[in-house]
C-alpha cells in the first residue's frame, strides 16, 4: 500500500480569506473571514477525535495532523499559542515608566490630566493636613473625598498609557477596553457623590441645621478653581451626550464629567453658603438636591453608555432591523439550511464584532457562501466578523 494519509472530512479547517478568492498562496490573511467547519451535532455520533496517519511505515505514524484548504495561515503550535512558564508579567514601575514615556512623545490630553491630577494631589494633601492639624472634620471628609478622585482620575491616566500597548498572548484584543472600564468607573464614582449629596441634603431638612462654615467656603473655592482648570482642558467633551469615535473619546469624556460635577459640587456649596448669611431657610437642602440632580443627569447617558458595552450588548449604532434583515437574507439562500448564534457586540466604539453559525448543504460553495455573508454585514458596520460552517 502506498504512502498515504487519511483525512477525516469532519475536522477540516477552512478559512475564507477575502472576498476575492485568493489562492492559497497569498501571504496575508485577513482575520475577518476567519471561520470554522465542525459536523453536525445530529450527524455522527462516534466521539471527535485528531486525524493521525495509518500507515506503520511513515515517519509521521500516530502523529496527529491537521488539513487546511483555501488557507493562508499556518496553524501552530508552538510558542505563540502554547502556554508555559514564561508568561509576559508587567510591574507596577513598568507601568509607571510607560505613563512617562507616552507623556513625553508629546500625548497632549494625558500631560492636561498628569497636570490636572497634581494640582488635586497637593490640594488634597495640603486640605488633609490642615483638616489634622486644626481639628476641622469638614476639612478632612473633604479631603478624603478628594483623595478618591484623584484615584479614579489616576486610573485614566494609567487606561490611556496601557490602551496604547500592542495586543499580547494574554490579552488578544489588546488594551483598548482599559478606557472603557475607567470611564465606568468614573461614573460610579459620580452617582455615588450624587446620591449622598441627596442624602446629606436629607439630613440637613430633617436637622435643620447648617454645616456650612468660614473654612469651608474657603476650601469649596479653592476646589472650584482646581476643577475649572480641568474643565477648561478638556473643554471639547463638555457634553452630556456625545458621539464616541474610539476608546479614548469614552475616556476622555468622563475625565471631564468628573471635574465638571465636582465643580457643580463647590459651586453649589458656595451658593449655599452666601444663600444662608443672606438669612434664606433650607438654602443647603435646596442647593444640595439641585446639584444632586444635576450630577445625576450629567452621568447617567455615559453610565450607560459603557456599562452596554462592558456587558456586550448590541452595538447602538446598528439598528436591529438592520441585523435581522441580515438574518432572513442569509437564511433565504437555497444552500444555506439553518442560521444560528448570531452574536454582535462592540469592543470599543468603532469596533463591531460578531459571530454566526451556518448549516449549510453538502457540496456548497464556502467561498461563495462568505462572501455574501461577509459583504452583507460588512454593509451595516460589522467590520470583524467569525463564521463557523456545518454541513447538514
């Protein structure tokens, strides 16, 4: 018997590598038309298994291979995709020098925020002091809610220095969605300052009594000046909604809600303040349950907005309609039997992906098949997309 190996057709690995039908050949390979082929679920019922040759004489004998067709992408397995002792670690002070050294290429948004984010530091620092020194607990509740801040605006800092890293054997997509969970965080942080603002105006109408003294009106100023300078940095996303490009929109966006309802905060203390040594009863609960309000009508699209899509849901900027239009032009193909787990979810903002399965008919063209299905979503802004096929 001649050299030869067997191939089971149920394990072969096809990959669709453009709309143009390359050959074989071609060097690149865009991972957009990546699929897969498994069998039937309902079609064998012997358990899978890896192919291996059944000829005693070959060198290869009972080692297991793996067939590809219409594919320019080498299946490995060695370094890249096996994991072992060696695995990329990053410390902190890694971290720290990467922030610096994007800081001095030039990044302009993340030397406002280092700027932004000292000037909070010192302040906090120096309120804290003062606060321990004279026995002021405002002062020191202040500066403890300051210190917070400055924390969360830290962690911006850091999501736009880590964003920027190039995808890892770990983390696959890279580091974009840092941003996104930083700009999450951001607004957490935001309702929670909203909602014991509410509670502190409660108190104050069930006390009736003011806390607001000399040393605090001073301490809101100074704040309120702190504030307005990264308002005024970060001046073109001081905007309830707004449409987001990338990542770093998202981001950026709630580094500037953050100042702005912290300046609303202090401005709203001050006001409580002057409105109280004019002789105005319940001006704090007023003031207070405004800014409340205020706070939380500012954050809330953005909290929704990357709260979506940390949780994956359906990209907003395709419709559904779109989607399922998608849906019942593939499913009207005569080749294509069942169209099934159809999930698409964004990443970041401007980038779409999704996922399909496709029973198909024996005999069909692959090519043709992902083709359409590739140009039909394609159309609607879903730019990667994964396409597994199984034959009926």
């Amino acid at each position: 018997m001649e050299n030869s190996r067997v191939y089971d057709p149920r394990f072969l690995f096809s990959k669709s590598s453009s709309f143009k039908y390359p050959n074989s050949a071609d060097a690149e390979f865009d991972r957009r038309y990546a699929f897969t082929r498994q069998p039937s679920f309902n079609q064998y019922t012997d358990p899978p298994h890896t192919p291996i040759s059944i000829n005693s004489n070959d060198d290869y004998t009972k080692q297991p291979f793996l067939s590809r067709t219409f594919s320019s992408v080498d299946i490995s397995y060695g370094e890249e995709f096996v994991e072992n002792n060696e695995l990329e670690k990053s410390s902190l002070m890694n971290h720290l020098f990467r922030v610096f050294r994007v800081m001095r290429l030039g990044h302009k948004p993340m030397k406002k925020l280092f700027v932004m984010l000292s000037l909070s530091v010192a302040y906090s620092t120096a309120e804290l002091s003062i606060g321990l020194l004279t026995g002021r607990v405002g002062l020191v509740s202040d500066a403890f809610h300051l210190t917070f801040g400055c924390g969360l605006l830290a962690f911006s800092l850091f999501a736009m220095a880590t964003s920027r890293e190039k995808p890892s054997k770990i983390y696959t997509y890279g580091y974009k969605r840092l941003e996104v969970l930083a700009a999450f965080t951001n607004t957490l942080f935001l309702l929670f300052m909203s909602f014991s603002l509410a509670v502190e105006a409660l108190h104050a109408f069930i006390q009736e009594e003011s806390e607001h003294k000399h040393y605090l009106i001073v301490s809101a100023v100074t704040n309120l000046l702190v504030n307005l300078i990264g308002v005024w940095f970060f001046r073109n996303y001081a905007r309830v909604n707004l449409a987001y490009r990338n990542a770093e929109d998202v981001n950026y966006h709630s580094v500037c809600l953050h100042v702005l309802a912290d300046s609303i905060r202090s401005a709203g203390l001050i006001l409580a303040s002057w409105l109280l040594s004019l002789g105005v009863k319940n001006a704090e609960v007023l003031c207070l349950g405004l800014v409340s309000v205020a706070v939380f009508m500012l954050v809330t699209p953005l909290f929704r907005t990357t709260g979506g899509m940390l949780l994956q849901m359906t990209p907003p900027g395709i419709s559904s309609a779109a989607l399922s239009k998608c849906w019942r032009q593939i499913s009207a193909q005569e080749d294509v039997v069942e169209v099934s787990q159809a999930r698409f979810w964004e990443l970041v903002p401007g980038h779409v992906i999704g996922s399909l399965s496709l029973q198909v008919k024996e005999g069909t063209d692959e090519k043709l098949v992902l083709h359409y299905v590739h140009s039909l979503y394609l159309d609607v802004g879903v730019k990667d997309l994964t396409v597994q096929i199984e034959y009926a």
